[in-house]
C-alpha cells in the first residue's frame, strides 16, 4: 500500500566509530553543543552501529538511509570510506555526505578522495563570517556543482543568507537546509522570524529542506509542536523539495522512540494526497542522493 504505510528514507542518521575515528564533539562535553543538544552525555557513552540503528528503524520501515559526516579528524574521506564498507554489507543502501573545506587549498584533492567511495553524494560543512562571500570558498562551491555534489548547509536560520546568496549565483547547484533551519528560539517572535527567514529560502527552487532534527530543536516538544514545525516546512517548500530525517541516535535525547517519530511524520503528512506522501517519505530523497 502506498502512502502513510509506505517504506521511507531516512535522509539523517549519524553513525560513531571512535576506535578509528575522532570525534571531539563527543569526547569533550560543552559549548556550543550543550547549548544545542543539552545533556548529552548519554550517546556519547559508547559507539553507535549501523547494526544499532536497524534494531531501532527496521519497525519504522526504512528501506535505505544518509549518513550525514559526524566526525571531525584531519582527513574526512576516512569516515566516508567507513560508511562506505558498511554500505558494501548490503544490509541497507547507504548514501554519503561527507565533509570537505570548500575554502581550503586542497578540496579538489579531498573530493577526489571522497569520490573513491561510491556512496558519497556531497557535503556539510560550516563557514566563519562572511565565508559565503570569500572567492576561496565560492572556487570550491563551484567544484562541487560541476560535480553534481549536494552541498548541506548545517545553520540555524538566522546564519543562511550565505545560503540564499549561494543559491541565487549557482543555480544549478543542489543545496540542503538541515533541520527544519534549526527552531531553537521557541517563543512567538523567535518562531515568526525563523518562518520568515524560511519563507525567504524557499524561494529559491534549488534549495531543498530536510525535515529533521525537530526534537533536538524542541526539547519540550509535543506531537502539535512537530506538526507545526513539519507544516510550516511542507508550505514553504512544497512536497517536492522536502524530505524526512531522523537526526539519530542525536534526538534519542528527548523522547521517544524512532517508530514514534516517524509516526507522527506519517500522521502528520496523513491529509495529502498518497503521491504527495510517498514524494515526501522516499521519492524526492531516493532522486536527490541518487538511490
């Protein structure tokens, strides 16, 4: 059947290999995580497996998944090439954003290497003030579109004029807004100007949006709290340049298991049409990360 009881794609998953890889973030506990993610000392405890997320999303009928980069050591293709040998498994089919330094001397080299992993499909990364201007970084941005590569930007809303600025001078790139534009500031006028900021991006028909993270943006959330959130996104950018993510184990934090949550994105997207459904649950990801 399809529709709300169709198979999905989770666009957002993030796997730790700290044996092999480093990750900072989860060895020192503070700023600025704390200050996004609260206490979270408890998935920093041990490793998470591709083995632990099946046992948690099979019920949730996930039918393939995106590894979003998670690990920050000095060359980012080796967490890639890890997922990559997960991805060879065949347990589930693995698409790849990985990381690269869109400024930096070096990215021609570094795609090359992320390029060897044929699950690899394009990058997040973060820029400093004004980064979005810089002809080093903009140099790198173009190697990437020639490439057919996505480029994820990772920022809260009030960070993404570079995004827009980007989208508007290549408009063949392929850009994604990573969690919802990131909610955090949950009082009326913080959530009236995040709708504006999203209404801004949503002009721009190569800008995607991946519904995700929308517990770790909402700490206290409630199931009207998502829909509101899930809406807002589905209006502004359309069923077809939207598509779901857990953001786990990360939004284990706040309650909840991973069935429920995509549950509630199925109740929520329950009123639309089952090609609308279907688009927003895998087809519109399964085109973009080239399943």
């Amino acid at each position: 059947m399809a529709g709300t009881s169709s198979g999905w794609i989770d666009t957002h998953v993030h796997f730790f290999n700290r044996k092999a890889l480093t990750y900072s973030w989860l060895e020192t506990i503070g700023e600025p995580w704390t200050g996004i993610l609260g206490d979270y000392r408890p998935i920093t405890l041990n490793d998470y497996t591709l083995d632990d997320y099946l046992a948690e999303a099979l019920p949730s009928r996930v039918t393939k998944i995106v590894h979003a980069e998670a690990a920050f050591g000095s060359d980012p293709a080796m967490e890639s090439s890890w997922i990559q040998s997960l991805a060879d498994r065949g347990d589930i089919p693995i698409a790849i954003v990985g990381h690269a330094a869109l400024d930096a001397p070096e990215v021609a080299a570094t795609l090359d290497r992320q390029g060897e992993n044929a699950g690899f499909r394009g990058i997040r990364m973060l820029w400093g003030a004004g980064g979005a201007d810089s002809p080093s970084l903009r140099a790198g941005f173009k190697l990437l579109v020639d490439r057919d590569l996505c480029f994820e930007d990772p920022f809260a809303w009030e960070n993404l004029t570079g995004v827009s600025a980007l989208a508007g001078a290549f408009p063949t790139a392929r850009i994604v807004v990573g969690h919802c534009g990131m909610p955090m500031k949950r009082d009326p006028e913080g959530l009236a100007a995040w709708r504006g900021a999203m209404r801004r991006l949503g002009q721009y028909d190569n800008i995607y949006c991946k519904i995700s993270g929308v517990h770790m943006t909402d700490h206290h959330w409630t199931y009207q709290s998502v829909k509101d959130t899930v809406e807002t996104v589905i209006e502004t950018f359309g069923c077809n340049r939207c598509f779901f993510g857990s953001n786990w184990p990360v939004d284990s934090l706040y309650g909840g298991t991973l069935k429920d949550l995509v549950d509630d994105y199925r109740r929520i997207i329950a009123p639309y049409s089952q090609d609308e459904q279907d688009a927003m649950l895998s087809g519109n990801a399964s085109r973009f990360y080239r399943f």
